[in-house]
C-alpha cells in the first residue's frame, strides 16, 4: 500500500485542528506493516506532537529516526530536524531542541527561525536575540518568519525598546513589511508592559483589518494594568463593528466580570443568545503519561474534574501567599 493517503489524511489532520486523530491514524499506519512512514509523514507526526504536547510520543518519533537513520532509510534531514526542534521547543524541552538544532550540520533561516521562536516561546528573549544576530553573520538574509520569532521574544520578556526598534528595522532596514501577525505581536508586547494607548494607535493606523488575537493583547493588557474603562470602550467598538463575532461580546464580558458588574455579564450573555451570537468552545490537550486529555471552555465532563478544581484551588492559594 502507498504511503500516500496515509500521508495525505495525517497531514490534513494535523494542519485542521485535530492532532488526537493525526497520532491515532499513525499508530494505525505503524500497526498495519503494508508501508513505512517516510520523512513527510515524520514531520506531520512531530507537528501533532507538538500541538499537544506529548512529548513522549515526539521522543518515540525522534529515537526511530536515529534507528531508521543508521541504516540509511529515514536521514534526518533540514526539515526533520526543523519540525523536531518544534516539537521539543512547544513540549517544554529547550534542551532536547538546541541539541538537534547544535547537531545541524547546515543551518538555513527556517531552521533558525524554529529555534529563535522556541527560544521566545520559553522566555530566553535575550538567547534569541542573539541567535538573530548570528543569522546575518552567516550571511543568511531574516525574512517574515525571523521578525516574527524576535518579536514574539521581546513581548515574552518584555523587551520594549528592542522589539520597537526591530518592527521599525524589520522595513526600513531589512525590507520586510510587516504581516498582521507581526502587528499582533508588537501590539501584544506594548499592551503587556502597559503602553495600552501606544498600542491603541498601532491598532487604529495598520493597514490590516484587527483580528480575535489583535483585540485580545489589546484588552488583556488594559485589564492587566487596570485599565478596565477603555477595555469596554474598545469591546462596545469591537462589537458595533462586527455585531456577529462572538469576541467582542466575550471581550466586553471579561471586563464587566474585572469590575465585577456580574449583572451586566448576565444581561451580555442572554443579549448573546437572543442575538443567535455563539462563541466557538476553546479547545486544548495534554498528553500526560501516554494519555490524552482533552479539555474544551466550560466543560465539567473531564471524569477527574473534581481533582483538577481541587488542584487548582490550591495553586491559586499558593500565588496568592507568594504575590507581595
């Protein structure tokens, strides 16, 4: 049998969302023995891995590389070893993740953009910032994915002067317009160190129409800096303007719910559902000890969901004594 549609159906399920039916059609695939994975199904696997996080399977993935390896029929190549520096990187596993990228023979800008954003992604802002001066040293010219890593780095350690000066750098001195997702990211870096109103003009001057996320930084970072006033302002806007996306109306409640205007969360609520307004259920995994489990926004059918409140609890009593 051809390993094509194997490929074709793990791909398409790990690029959709569905990263639990990605890894369950390729354990089927490694039980059915008619073919054996190639490379591209490697890296659709790794990407799975890394979208919940189940780091044992990503490691499985890595030790039968190295064994195909060896005999010279599955070499791990740039692109393995790019999605593999992924995967570590989005499991938590920096160390694993520098060790493939260190043993990279020939680095080009994709595989330094993976680790730049898995450095960024685990608060080593500063490593990542020097990895992005090494780019240039090796005469390798940064591109979209590059800035968007940097940028990424400086708002998870709160960089400010560096990641301003890299949004400007990154047209006038490299020749990359920034995308949307390079606004996002520099929105959410002013909003999260309270430059709310900086940030607000970014929104409001970009030539891209704002996005879920966009808002999002946005209003995290007023209701961070206690700034709930201008995050109604900014939802009762969000919501006039697109009166049938759910986000506005969800953005809106949080800061009602922040001042604590249960009433008007309540009323917001049923305005929703008189409106036919339906917010999609945010979804997420864990893969722990071999077991996925899956959780969507406010669902109690989790059969351990007592044990997780009760751990929960107790994390929110433990911050709340070592707060000052």
């Amino acid at each position: 049998r051809s390993v094509l549609p194997w490929n074709a159906m793990i791909n398409s399920y790990a690029q959709n969302g569905c990263p639990v039916e990605a890894l369950s059609l390729f354990h089927l695939m490694m039980e059915d023995h008619s073919c054996r994975p190639n490379h591209v199904t490697m890296v659709s696997v790794l990407s799975a891995c890394a979208q919940i996080g189940d780091l044992d399977c990503g490691m499985w993935v890595h030790e039968y590389i190295k064994s195909k390896g060896c005999k010279g029929i599955l070499a791990l190549n740039k692109n393995l070893a790019t999605a593999l520096i992924d995967m570590y990187s989005k499991c938590g596993s920096l160390e694993k993740a520098k060790e493939v990228f260190d043993q990279m023979v020939a680095k080009d800008v994709v595989s330094i953009n993976a680790m730049i954003m898995g450095l960024a992604i685990n608060g080593e802002g500063e490593e990542a910032l020097r990895l992005f001066s090494k780019v240039q040293e090796l005469g390798l010219h940064p591109n979209a994915g590059t800035f968007l890593g940097v940028l990424c780095a400086c708002s998870h350690s709160g960089l400010l002067e560096k990641g301003r000066q890299l949004f400007l750098d990154m047209n006038q001195r490299f020749s990359v317009p920034p995308k949307l997702e390079h606004y996002a990211c520099y929105i959410d870096l002013l909003a999260r160190v309270g430059c709310v109103e900086e940030a607000l003009e970014v929104v409001t001057s970009m030539p891209f129409e704002p996005n879920d996320f966009v808002w999002g930084a946005l209003l995290g970072g007023c209701l961070l800096h206690n700034r709930s006033g201008l995050a109604r302002d900014i939802s009762k806007m969000l919501v006039k303007v697109d009166p049938e996306n759910s986000a506005g109306y969800v953005m809106l409640s949080n800061a009602f719910a922040v001042d604590h205007r249960w009433g008007d969360v309540s009323g917001l609520r049923w305005f929703m559902r008189e409106k036919g307004v339906r917010k999609q259920p945010g979804r997420s995994w864990i893969s722990i000890d071999g077991i996925v489990h899956e959780f969507l926004v406010g669902s109690l059918s989790h059969p351990q969901i007592e044990s997780i409140f009760h751990t929960l609890d107790g994390l929110v009593k433990e911050m709340k004594l070592a707060s000052p």
